[in-house]
C-alpha cells in the first residue's frame, strides 16, 4: 500500500520567499525517504497567482482526494494551533473514513518545549547588540492560540534577551503595543526579523517597506535606527530540525 508525506503549507507567491517552505520541504523528505512526497497550498489566493504562472498546486482537500485509499501523514508548516490549522484538521476528519490510515501531524510551535527551542534558536541566529532592540514581526491571529506570541516574548526574557520583543501584523500584540516598552528600554536602534516560515507580502510592505505605515517607517519616526532581515525561519537549518522532529514523532523508518 502507497505510503505518502503530504507537505501543507500557506503558501507564498513572492520567488524568493518560497526557497523557505522549499527548505523545510526538504528536511521533512530527508527524515522520511521511504515516503512519496506531495505538497499542497492552502490559500486560494496564492494557489490562483501560481496557476497564472504555470505552476498547479493542490489545496490540502484536493490532494487528500487524489491520495484516498493509502496511508497518508499531513505534517503542515503552518506557526501554530490558529484559524488555519482548524480548517485542515477539520478537513483531515471529514475525510478519514476514506484512508487505510490519515494522521494530522503538529505546528511548529506545539507546546512549551517548542517555543523554548525556537527562542533557543532565534537568539542564536540575532545574537545581543548594546543599544539594539530584535523586534521580531508574526502574522498574529484573532484565535486562543495568539497567546504564543506574549508567551514567546517572555520566554526571551528568561532567557535573559530582554532587548527581544514580539508583535504581530494581524493580531495582539500590535507594534503600538510594544513601542512603549522599546522607550523604557532606552534603545536607539532595531532589528527586524520575520517571526514566519517565510518573509513574504508581510514582510517585505508591512515589516521593512518605506510607506509611513511600516514598521521601519514608524519606528524611525520615534528616532529609531532600524536595520531589516527578510529571511524566514524556514531558512534556519534548527528550525527545519524541529519540524523533522514534529514528523519523526509520527513516523520512524522500520530497521
């Protein structure tokens, strides 16, 4: 019987930052290599933008529909336990019934252990700079599970990285949440960073483009010198480990 790793991801339709999900694509083929790969997209938006450049990639029920029958493991690359990985978990369940065996693997951030060894991480790659605050951008979302992102920032904290701060573009905290802090602190530059598997749209216009809105806009409006790192996390060789990781707990090659 077919025995298949199915890839599901958001998606991106900025070139360079797709080499991030490519990157983590291979990792997860790396720790399973007796498994077929499939990849699947799960915004339509994006999958739209790539049909119009020649390139067909499957939402997460089409490629389900294609693979029923056999032994299928859906590890997503999505951030965390949020709106969307709601939607594929209830997409895997209503199509159960119709595969020897269909397994829904875990988020990159997963439980405590996991932001623990993602801030491990992070701090790594952003080492301390005196005066320098690493303001690190999620997408932040409206579900429970945004919590990840204040328990995040705390978590550096205990690490003793009290110059990291965490907001989102989309949810809670926002920068006007932060900026307060970033005063306290007395810092006179920034460091931005994508807290995404990939530095897209967000990224690129939101994070470090030069409208007034920006993040590096209204930073150097407070009198901040700002510098921008557009590299998603799926480009860090540790963090690829934890997804391998997430994918090994669901599946080890027989001896």
């Amino acid at each position: 019987m077919s025995k298949t790793l199915l890839c599901v991801s958001f998606g991106t339709s900025v070139p360079r930052a797709r080499q991030s999900i490519t990157a983590v694509e291979d990792a997860l083929r790396q720790a399973a290599p007796d498994l077929t790969f499939v990849r699947a997209f799960t915004s339509p938006t994006i999958r739209r933008i790539l049909q119009s450049r020649g390139e067909t990639v499957p939402s997460l029920p089409q490629a389900l529909d294609a693979l029923a029958g056999g032994e299928v493991i859906v590890q997503p690359t999505h951030f965390l336990y949020g709106q969307e990985y709601d939607t594929l978990r209830a997409q895997v369940e209503e199509r159960r019934s119709r595969f020897a065996s269909l397994t829904l693997g875990k988020p990159l951030l997963a439980g405590v252990e996991d932001l623990r060894a993602l801030a491990a991480v992070v701090g790594k790659a952003c080492p301390p700079v005196p005066g320098e605050a690493l303001l690190l951008m999620g997408h932040g979302t409206e579900h429970f599970a945004g919590i990840v992102y204040p328990a995040l920032q705390a978590i550096f904290h205990m690490m003793g990285r009290d110059d990291v701060y965490v907001a989102t573009a989309e949810g809670w905290p926002a920068l006007e949440d932060i900026l307060p802090q970033l005063t306290r602190g007395g810092y006179s530059k920034a460091h931005l960073r994508a807290l995404m598997l990939v530095a897209g749209d967000h990224a690129c216009h939101d994070m470090a483009g030069n409208d007034p809105d920006s993040w590096k806009s209204r930073l150097e409006t407070n009198g901040l010198k700002v510098r921008c790192t557009l590299q998603g996390l799926g480009m860090l060789p540790a963090v690829q480990a934890l997804y391998a990781a997430h994918l090994r707990e669901l599946w080890e090659p027989k001896p």
